[in-house]
C-alpha cells in the first residue's frame, strides 16, 4: 500500500485561517514524515496551519495554539523551548532527542518518527498515536479542540443460537449493550424459547439483533463455500426468509451487520440500505474475501482501520484493527475469547479485552470487542461476571472515561466523524467559536482536553455550515 492510496488532506488551512494548531517542519523533514503528520492531524480532524520560522518569531502567541515542529535538531529546538514562555504557547516535537527543557508542562517529546503512522509502517492504531493524543491532554491546561470519536465501547457477539444465556445476562447486567449475530436457521429450534426475551430486549434498546447467517456453513450475505459473492436472486430468497423470521420473533432489525466471517455481496447494499441497515463493521471488500487498501478509506486508506468512506454512498464500512483473517495469531485481539491462559482465565480474557479498547480509544478508532457464542457460554456466569467485574475495574481509571454503548451508536458516530469536518477554530474573549460543515446523522460531538480529562462538546444536528461556541 502506497502513498497514493492516502485520501486527500481536509484539514490543513491558509495561514489567514483561524485555527488552535500549527505544523513546523525542518528542512531535514522528509516527505513520509510530513504524511504522516498530515492523516494524523486528519484522523483527529484538527485544522492546521503550516508556518515558517519568521512566522514563529513575530507571534507573542497572546491565544492558545500547539505547535508540532519535526525535522529539528536539538540545538535548533532549545530556541523553541525557550517560546514557551510566552502567553499559552504550547509545543510537541517529534523525533527528537537530546537535553529536554526543565518545564515539561508546556513541552511534549515524541522521539518516535511520525513516518511510522502511514499505514504500511505501524499505522494510525499504534502507540505513537497514544503518544500524541496522551501529550495533548498533559498540555491541556487550556481547551485543545478536537474531533476524536466520543469514547465509547461495545460489544459484538457472533454465532449467536441462544443454546445457553447466562453470558447474555452478565453482560446486560454490567451496563453492555450487545450486537447479537445470529444464525437464523440453528435459532429455531431455541425461538420459541428465547425469542420473547430478545424481542423485549432489543425493543428496551438493550440488546441489538442482526442477522449474521442461516447456519455456519451457510451464508446469507455471501456465497463464502464458493469463494464467490451472491446473485442477487439468491441473496433474495435468503433475505425475505430472514426478514421474515425476524417479523414472526417480533425482532428490530438492527442498523448493523454483523456478517459471518465479515463477508458481503455488493448486491446486498440496496436490499439493506431498504431495511435501514447504516454500518458494515468489516475490513473486507465487499464482493471479496481480503482486504483491499482504497483512497475513499479514511482516514488512511486502511480498510483494518477505517472510521469511514469519504465518498460513501451506501452503507458505511468500519472497522479497527485485528482482522478477523488473523485470528488464529497468538497475538491476535479479534476473539478476546482466544488465545486465553486457562491458568489465570478471569486476568488473561479482561487483559485482551481492555488491551483492544484501550489501544482503539487512544487511537480514535471505533472501540469494540468480538467474541463468538459457543466460546462465551462455555463459561459459568460466576466467572463472566468476574471477567466483567474486572474490566469495569480496569476502566474506571481510564483517562478517556468511556461509556458503554451500541454498535450502532459506534457506527454513527463514526459517520458523524466522516461527513462533518471542523474547518476552523477561533478564541473569542475566553470563548472557542468552533466552525463546522457538512451534514450529520442525529447529534453528534467533538472532544475537548483540558486539565488532562476529556469533555463532549455536542452538536444538534444540522446540515451545511454551524458555529459552535465552546464555554469549559
């Protein structure tokens, strides 16, 4: 995957436009690094400027701005250091080393090379990442705007036929709210059964229902046993089966799919964009059984790590890193149901699932956990409510203060993320006025850092240009 893969730049602005951020780059800054820093700055959606050094000199930086400078040596960022000192100026460097600055509350050192995050290095979903969005909050001291994802995290389950629920309960009981997937033909048998206590369920908002494939080995949404994607008269016999088992169970129909082995027929899309179907949580092509990096996958090109298509016109396709294609990997956070110590089981499950939530919040990517029905129940509910006890307790303290939501309010958040671009930012007497275009789906939110904790700024919906003002 090359640089030419990488979508266009919708954040960096003319140097007359007001905005909180400023990029510096040395001369020794080579054109990967400048990438890198550039789809960073896109995937928090943060408008920049870049400036020169005489720019730099002729500031008093009376109003608050973050200066990211690379491409420096040390001797040459002592200097920089030094502006500190003046009004609310605040600086992170990258790729530097040396003597750092005794003050470090107004100064922030990545040693990293910022060409690391383009997606063939380590990506966007990597420490350096944390790095850079840890710094900001240290540096908070005054309202760093940005339009990271709200933190929130979910919950998917697969291969769901409701054979055994005390999984189900546990999780509804510490506050998840579950995408099951289901195979809508094993589930007969359990209906009658079960299909009371899901419809009543899904109706409360406390769980979500879709469809994930008629049994294991037969697909609904693609002919997966032959490799091929489906006609569309044979997604349709399958689909107004389905649709009409979900009638007969009284189940909502949820705006997620959940597709067995995250396959899709592009067949499918009017079909389900009909039914009010939004999001594709995938990482694989639809029509096709890989992955396949396109420029319209934001922010990076990266179908593993995309919030989104910048020219989407269907159904939106997420997703955020462990493909289901490597599963099998011991080192693998797809199933945090896998690759388990059994000698220390309760330590070893909540381990991998806060790892994967912890790395996707810091990283502003969708933040969810996957695990697969059969593997779950096999557990007795004393030890899913230890597991859940213990990643409550692992992210009570979390910096980023998540909340438990739906996949679907992941989806649309990160659609919300997508089709709304910040497009400047400006302090007027101890306000931000916060300017944003596009057309959002419901409210949406950006995020605020100040003194090291975040703050939801909300937006009502709207479509074309708004003004936010931000008081914190």
């Amino acid at each position: 995957m090359g640089r030419s893969l990488l979508p266009k730049d919708r954040y960096e602005r003319s140097i007359e436009v007001p905005t909180q951020f400023l990029v510096l780059y040395g001369e020794r800054t080579c054109e990967a690094a400048r990438k890198g820093i550039q789809i960073l700055l896109n995937h928090l959606r943060i408008p920049y400027r870049k400036i020169d050094r005489s720019y730099l000199v002729s500031r008093d930086f009376g109003e608050p701005v973050v200066l990211i400078v690379l491409g420096f040596p040390w001797q040459e960022l002592e200097h920089i250091a030094s502006l500190c000192s003046r009004g609310t100026l605040r600086v992170i460097a990258f790729g530097s080393s040396g003597s750092y600055p005794k003050d470090m509350s107004k100064f922030k050192v990545i040693t990293a090379d910022p060409a690391n995050l383009l997606p063939y290095n380590e990506g966007l979903r990597s420490n350096l990442t944390c790095s850079f969005v840890n710094s900001l909050l240290e540096l908070s001291s005054f309202p760093i705007i940005t339009g990271l994802l709200p933190p929130q995290i979910a919950l998917r389950i697969d291969d769901v036929v409701g054979y055994k629920l005390q999984y189900l309960d546990a999780a509804l009981d510490h506050g998840w709210v579950p995408n099951l997937g289901l195979f809508v033909e094993d589930f007969q048998p359990f209906a009658s059964r079960i299909a009371p206590k899901f419809s009543s369920l899904a109706k409360s908002q406390m769980v979500e229902l879709s469809p994930h494939a008629l049994t294991a080995n037969s697909f609904l949404f693609f002919d997966y046993n032959r490799g091929k994607p489906f006609r569309f008269g044979e997604f349709s016999d399958r689909w107004v089966k389905t649709l009409r088992d979900f009638r007969a169970w009284g189940f909502p129909l949820s705006s997620v799919i959940n597709a067995h082995f995250h396959t899709l027929s592009s067949i499918c899309i009017s079909s389900l964009l009909d039914c009010g179907v939004r999001y594709h949580f995938s990482e694989l092509q639809p029509d096709w059984v890989s992955m396949k990096p396109d420029v319209n996958h934001l922010p990076c090109g990266d179908p593993v790590c995309t919030t989104g298509q910048s020219n989407q016109l269907g159904i939106f396709q997420v997703y955020s890193g462990d493909s289901a294609l490597d599963c099998n990997w011991s080192t693998s956070l797809y199933d945090f149901m896998m690759h388990v110590n059994s000698k220390d089981l309760i330590s070893s499950i909540s381990q991998r699932i806060y790892k994967r939530l912890d790395l996707s919040l810091w990283t502003g990517f969708a933040a969810f956990i996957t695990t697969h029905e059969n593997l779950l129940s096999n557990l007795r509910k004393f030890s899913i409510l230890a597991i859940w006890d213990e990643v409550d307790r692992l992210m009570a303290d979390h910096p980023l203060c998540p909340q438990k939501t739906s996949l679907s309010e992941l989806g649309r958040a990160c659609e919300n993320h997508t089709n709304i671009v910040v497009d400047r930012v400006e302090p007027v007497d101890n306000e931000w006025v916060v300017r944003v275009s596009g057309n959002s789906f419901g409210e949406s939110f950006l995020t605020a850092f100040l003194e090291g904790r975040p703050h939801l700024i909300r937006l009502p919906a709207f479509k074309g240009k708004r003004d936010i003002v931000v008081r914190l």
